[in-house]
C-alpha cells in the first residue's frame, strides 16, 4: 500500500475524533496520542483493513495540520478554532445533544449560537469529504457530532454512496422533541442511503420522527423522501475486534504484567474492576455508591476484596463533567476513609487513561467486571471483558440501559438506578457455583467472538453498496 496520502478515495470515514490525537504542551511540544472512545475503538481495526481516508479533528484548537498516512490509511485533519471547539463541540455536541440522547439523564443546553457553529464545522467536514471522494465513492458519516453532514454531502456530491452510523441511543420522540432544531436534524440524517443505529428500538424512534416530515412516508425499516429516494433505516449493534483483544490479553506480555498488577494490588483473593470514560451516563456514582455500602456492611471484607476502578478524563470544560469529577472524587475518599487500611484500600481509583496492554491485563485479572451505565449506546468495555478473559470462574454485572445488554443476555443484569438491587446482584454474581459462572461466560464469548468489528462493517457496508 502506497505511504504518500491519495489525492481521490474511494472509501472514506468521517468522524468528529481522528484515531490520534493531537497534544500540545505549554512549551510547545507536539505529541500524538490514541483517542479515547468506543467510536475509535470500534473504527481502526475497520479502517487497517479496509484502507482509503478517515476524515476528522486532531483535538487540537486553533490549528491546521497537514494530511498524513497512518497504519495503512490516510487521515486528513479537519481545523477547529478555539470557539469552535467551545460552540460546535463542548455546546452543541455534548451539552445539548449527549444529554438529549441519553433520556436527559442530565439537563441539555440549548444556545443559538451553538446551532449556528455546529452548522457551519457540519459543512466544513462535508466539504472536505466531497473534496477527497472518488466519484462514485462510498462514504460513511460517524456519530451525533456530525448529523448534517448527509445532507450537505448528498447536495455537494450526489454521485456518492452516504451511510451514516449512530454510536450513541436514538431518544424517544417525546425527549426528542424538545430540541429546537429538530427538524433539521432529522433531515441532515435522510441525506443518507442508510442511516444506522445501535438497537431497532433506536431505529424505529428515528423512522417515527422521518414520518412526520413533509412529504416523507416510512414503510418497514425505510423512509422514502421527497426527491423520491429510499433510506434504509436499521439497527446494526456495533463489536470489537475480539480475536485481537483475546491475543492480547494472553500474550505472554499481558500475563506478565497481570501478575505485576495483582501483586501491586496486595495479591487480593477478589478483584472488581470497572473501566470508563468519566462521564455521567456510566452510572459511576451509582456503582461506587453500591461497592461502598459493600464494604462498609461487612458483606465485602477489605483484606479479600479490591475495586479497581478507572477512569478516563473526558469533555473536562463541559461544567457537568467538572462535577462528576469532584463528585466521584469525593465519594472515593469518603469511602476509603472508612474502609479498608493506610496500607490497603479498598477502593483504588485513577483518573487515567492507560495504553490498550495495561487494560488487557486488568480485564485478565478481573473476577468481576461492573458496567453499569445509566443509558449507553452499546458499552464496548463490557464485550472487551468477555474476549479479554480467559478464566471461566468470571462474572460480568451488566446495565439493562447498555445496548449490549441486548447480545450479552447471560450478564448479570443490573438496574443502576436501584442500589439495593445492585448490591444484591454483585453478591450473587460473586458467590454464584462456578458452573453458573462458567456456562455464562461460554454463551458469552460465541457472542463476542461471532459477531466481531468485522461482521459489524461488513453488514452495513454490504448493505451500503448494495443501494
Ligand atoms: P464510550 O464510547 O462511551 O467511551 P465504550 O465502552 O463503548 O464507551 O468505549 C470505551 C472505550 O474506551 C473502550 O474501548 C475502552 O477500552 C476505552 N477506555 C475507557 N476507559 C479507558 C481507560 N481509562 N484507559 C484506556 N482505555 C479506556
Ligand atoms: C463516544 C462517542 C464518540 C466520541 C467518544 C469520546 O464514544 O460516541 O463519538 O468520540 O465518546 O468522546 P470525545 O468527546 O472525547 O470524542
């Protein structure tokens, strides 16, 4: 494959986030670093295969940065300036329709001027795309950040294949409606030949808001248009790339540093791990709340038992992400204050990200994993679990409100918000017969290692370039 960047592709993914990320230091040094999410988690074994361009911004305000060749495609960075970032990204994206999208869980924010930015870097990515794109060439739009861009695109080039894929939930109507731009949205999105989401429960909320367009009818998983297209609407429930977890987690490197990190944990007879974006929609204070109580009725013995929790910095100047970060701060400490001993605690929280190697090893030496999200698009951290862990005696708790409770139905089953129901299914999963255990992680992992990053693309490529 050539290393210098193709001046026309044919195959081009468009996403608010590039792989890497851009980080400058206050003295000016540039490194590039993995990005964080299940969106660039899901993509880049999608794009090492398939090759072509990956449209997107390098997480650095107010600079252009030239075209590059990385891991087998090519990435074309997409500027942002400083309000931008505050407007388009930090507003619109995930003050006014992250909340908005998972049931309100939080109050969205709604400024006119956020709209009017998020319009704007809309066009500037489809502009992009429509400057790289071979005719004729497939191109698939990524994510809540960039619901215009099908439209514009299909304006610009309607010689091109458009799909687009939500990664986060589709809300009912009834929250839904509550936007003031709704409308406008829902026509960005039908610029698609196939729009995407993660359950048909999202899907089917979309259609019911396709249908009360003017001049748009919906039959059975389609919404014909008023230029007389059809769009495919469906479901298609996003993976991971399983196999290449599993590897890593049983090379001889991971083990190595599974036993490291055991033995830094004090050797405890149980771990608990948890593992997510800081973000309000993960039920963080939900679980830590729970395993507290644990610990401190007696029922988790501190000298036995270890929760590892961590956490990845996430939309810092977004003011509910500034709260959630004191909130778990605070609820950390209380607990450990008194749990456990100076020597031990009970509870070991970091607010880091850590290279994909060291999470493998913690999935490895997690007996009990808890993902425990209030709303979740899908939850990759809880199928990398089940690749990445060997051992049968393993449990994973499980959110009804992740998508991924859809496929992973041998979970233990959690409803976050009730906390006694949650302690009682943390004290079931970990005291269960190993048979139990061992015949739910089974059915799990066919799952897992079924349906894989690679059927995902597949599925919905196929159905792309069959339009
Ligand atoms: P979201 O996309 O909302 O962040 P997912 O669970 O779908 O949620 O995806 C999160 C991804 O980020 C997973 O691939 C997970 O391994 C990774 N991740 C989350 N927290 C960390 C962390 N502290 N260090 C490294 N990777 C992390
Ligand atoms: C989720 C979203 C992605 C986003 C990721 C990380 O996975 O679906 O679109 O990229 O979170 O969030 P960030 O705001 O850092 O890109």
């Amino acid at each position: 494959m050539s290393e210098t960047v193709q001046d026309k592709v044919d195959f081009l993914v468009i996403a608010n986030r590039l792989p890497v990320d851009r980080k400058v230091d206050d003295d000016g040094n540039v490194s590039w670093q993995s990005s964080p999410g299940g969106l660039v988690t899901a993509l880049e074994p999608v794009m090492q295969r398939k090759g072509g361009a990956w449209i997107g911004w390098h997480g650095a305000p107010d600079e252009v940065v030239d075209p590059f060749h990385h891991d087998g495609y090519d990435i074309h960075p997409v500027p942002l300036s400083a309000q931008e970032v505050e407007e388009y990204y930090e507003g619109f994206s995930n003050a006014t329709l992250w909340p908005l999208y998972h049931d309100c869980v939080v109050e969205p924010v709604f400024h006119r001027e956020w709209w009017d930015a998020y319009q704007k870097v809309n066009k500037r990515f489809a502009e992009q795309a429509a400057e790289q794109a071979a005719e004729g060439a497939t191109v698939w739009v990524q994510d809540y950040q960039l619901t215009l861009v099908p439209m514009y695109l299909r304006q610009m080039r309607p010689d091109l294949r458009i799909g687009f894929f939500l990664h986060i939930p589709f809300p009912p109507i009834e929250l839904y409606s509550r936007l003031p731009w709704r409308e406008e949205l829902v026509e960005g999105l039908l610029g698609a030949d196939l729009v995407g989401f993660q359950t048909p429960g999202a899907a089917a909320n979309f259609l019911r808001l396709a249908k009360r367009r003017p001049g748009v009818t919906t039959s059975r998983g389609k919404a014909h248009t008023r230029d007389g297209r059809d769009v495919i609407v469906r479901d298609f429930p996003i993976s991971i790339d399983s196999r290449g977890f599993h590897e890593l987690a049983t090379s001889e490197k991971v083990q190595a540093e599974a036993d490291k990190l055991r033995e830094d944990l004090g050797n405890p007879e149980t771990i608990i791990f948890g593992v997510d974006r800081l973000d309000y929609t993960k039920g963080l204070r939900q679980r830590i709340r729970a395993v507290g109580e644990l610990f401190k009725e007696g029922k988790l013995d501190p000298d036995e038992v270890v929760f590892l929790q961590l956490a990845t910095p996430s939309r810092e100047r977004v003011e509910e992400y500034k709260i959630l970060r004191d909130d778990i701060n605070l609820l950390v400490g209380q607990i450990n204050s008194k749990v456990g001993t100076i020597a031990r605690r009970a509870l070991v929280y970091r607010n880091k990200s850590v290279p994909r190697d060291v999470l493998a090893a913690m999935y490895q030496v997690a007996d009990l994993m808890l993902v425990t999200p209030v709303r979740d698009g899908m939850n990759l951290v809880a199928k990398e679990y089940i690749a990445c862990r060997s051992n049968d005696d393993s449990a994973l708790v499980l959110s009804e409100f992740a998508g991924a409770a859809r496929e992973l139905k041998q979970a233990y089953m959690v409803n976050p918000y009730d906390i006694d129901g949650m302690k009682a299914t943390i004290m079931q999963a970990l005291t269960d017969s190993p048979k139990v255990k061992a015949r739910k992680m089974r059915s799990m992992r066919r799952q897992v290692f079924d349906k894989t990053i690679d059927v995902w693309a597949d599925d919905f490529l196929t159905e792309l370039e069959g339009r």
